[in-house]
C-alpha cells in the first residue's frame, strides 16, 4: 500500500483561542492579558484560554481554582455562546466563497476541499493565506491552517505553526512529516493510548510505521488498522459539507468530581448552554435528549428521553436534563457530565463526489 495520486487539496482552518479571542476583540480592555473563559469559582471550569494565559499554564478543561494558581493574576468571563455561533456564522460565509465542500468541526474549525475551487486558483498554500487574511479584514481574528493530501495530514499542519500561521504538508514529504512527528501529536492519539503506545517502544511516527498491521491489531483492535494507514498517509474520508448529523452534544470532566446534585445543576446550565450554541444551523433541533453520566470508578450511564416534539432553546435542554438527572439517585461521585441531542431533524443525503483528474497538483 502506497501513497499514490489523485491527491485532493484540503485546508483545515482553525482559528487561534476562539472563544477568548472573540472576547478580547469584543472589549479592548482584556486585550493583552491573561483571560480564561469559563468559571473562576471553586467549581469552576475554564472553557478557553487566552495566548496570554497559556503561558502561565493555564488550559483549557482545567479547573477554575488550578488556572487561578498557576496564574494569580487570570480575568475569568463568562462564555457567550450566542455571539460565537454569530461570529462563528461570519466565517463559514467566507469559506463559502472559495468552496461549498466546507465541513464544520465546531465553531471554530472546518475543513475546506479546494482542489476545484470557486477562484480557479491552482495553489492551496496561497487560497489559505488569503482566506485567513479575509477572515482577520472581515471579522477581526486570527486563524491557522494546515495544508495538505487529507484531512487527517491537514489537521495536524494546522497546529505546527500557531497561533496566526500556516504549515503545508506536499505530498512529497507527507511521509516524512509523519515519520517525524511525536506519537502524541498524530490527531485522535490521546494520552492512554500514547501512553500505551510508549510502553510498545512506538514513540514517533517511524517506530509507528515499523509495526506490522497484526501487531497494531492485537494491541488496538479496530483502531489498529487506523494507525496503519494513516501513518502511511493513507485517509480516504472526504470533506462532506452535507453529511447527516446523528447527534449533537456537548460534556464537561471536572478536575474534582463533583458530590452535590446543586453543583451538577450549575454544570449542567453550562453545558446546555454550549450545546445550544453548537446547533450550527438554525433549523437543527431533535427530539431525544440524553444525559451522560461518567462517575469517580469510570462507570458510564446514560439517562434519555425523547419528546414529541423538537427542541433546540437551552432552557428546554436544561430542563429535561435536571429531570434526568434527578430521575435516579448517584452510586457514585461524579467526574462528567455531558447532554446530547439525537433524533435531529436533519435528513440531508450524503453525497460523494470524486476526484475527476489525476495530476500531480500545486501546494
């Protein structure tokens, strides 16, 4: 199995601390300093980090009490979900001018397929600087991208050169940039399985691609043939901008697991308000809600209920998922919470197109 051609010209834009970014353009008074996004409290939890807070430690996920630690002098504000999305509606416009193969993430990254695009513009290293610098005129903030033969390759580019810069990724040294990289950089590697992965003697990309596809196998199931193939460059998931959403969901793991059903509530209003603002589009509303239920022994339960109606207003979401969650007592402490939305009304087709040339293509 080779790297072989057609290759398609992929972008992944990702723009640089979204959620603190859109707050310190929105009020010139936090730009420059450390600013978390999130709660501040003893229960709090930070959403997004500033670049600046980043430098003192502070990440997103980390508990209100630990950002404040590691940086004493941290501004906390409250996430503004609404204003994301609409800003986040800004820049899927502007990736609507180079291509309609546009596939969200979240709010804040997409993956774009250029290799026909609406400027006829051979280059996808020089669309991805002018998207970017359109993005910065248009809206005021700054994104990177990653530049290259597939999604999987384009993700990780997109992270080398941040914030406010790009990587591209030819198909000529596709390969060598995954030979080089760090086990734990390759995107969907998390900690355990790096972890496990260090304890196999597979510390980059190379020691990777020098197991054999029964070796990954026995050690990783199914996702052992995953990381056969995409350390040989081989992705063949195409960026599908109508492809149909199961599900919408959103979940929050707490540095300190959580005792009291008053504090889980306060989460709980958190988190549908962020899974509010990731209905993308204003026509995506479902029927069934689900609350997710992680606890201290890593035990998962799910509590659903599906109306015979759809919904989409946060208050509902909150509402039905306090009816979950009181719905039966807690065996244990809690460690996640998460609320999802299934049975959209979302019946959009897949569609495939394929690449209709095979040409050694400009980066």
């Amino acid at each position: 199995m080779s790297l072989l051609p057609p290759y398609r010209k992929i972008i992944h834009v990702d723009m640089d601390a979204f959620y603190a970014s859109v707050e310190q353009m929105d009020n010139p008074e936090l730009q420059g300093i450390p600013l978390a996004v999130g709660g501040g409290g003893e229960r709090g939890v930070v959403a997004a980090a500033s670049y600046e807070a980043r430098k003192f430690g502070v990440r997103s996920a980390m508990s209100g009490v630990l950002a404040r630690k590691n940086c004493p002098h941290l501004t906390f504000v409250k996430p503004r979900f609404t204003r994301y999305k609409e800003i986040s509606t800004q820049i899927r416009a502007i990736f609507n001018q180079y291509t309609d193969l546009v596939e969200p993430l979240s709010l804040d990254e997409a993956y774009l397929d250029v290799t026909k695009n609406k400027k006829n513009f051979p280059s996808a290293t020089i669309l991805a600087q002018e998207i970017r610098q359109q993005i910065y005129n248009e809206v005021g903030l700054h994104a990177s991208a990653g530049i290259s033969i597939n999604k999987f390759v384009a993700k990780i580019a997109s992270d080398v050169n941040k914030p406010n810069g790009q990587k591209t990724v030819p198909p000529e040294e596709v390969l060598a940039f995954l030979e080089a990289l760090d086990i734990k950089k390759f995107y969907g590697v998390g900690k355990v399985t790096a972890s496990k992965m260090y304890n196999l003697g597979i510390f980059t990309g190379k020691d990777l691609k020098e197991k054999s596809s029964e070796f990954l196998t026995e050690h990783f199931k199914k996702s052992g043939k995953h990381y056969f193939d995409i350390v040989r460059g081989i992705h063949l998931g195409e960026v599908k901008p109508d492809r149909t959403r199961k599900s919408v969901a959103a979940e929050h793991t707490f540095n300190t697991n959580l005792t009291s059903e008053i504090y889980m509530l306060e989460k709980l209003e958190i988190i549908a308000e962020e899974l509010s603002g990731r209905l993308l589009k204003p026509n995506i509303s479902g029927k069934t809600i689900t609350l997710k239920i992680k606890y201290s022994d890593f035990t998962i339960q799910t509590r659903s209920k599906t109306l015979p109606y759809f919904v989409k207003d946060k208050s509902v979401l909150l509402e039905q998922a306090k009816d979950l969650l009181y719905q039966e007592e807690m065996h244990e402490s809690v460690r996640l919470l998460g609320i999802s939305l299934s049975n959209l009304n979302t019946n959009t087709i897949e569609k495939e197109e394929p690449v209709e040339f095979q040409l050694k293509l400009e980066f």
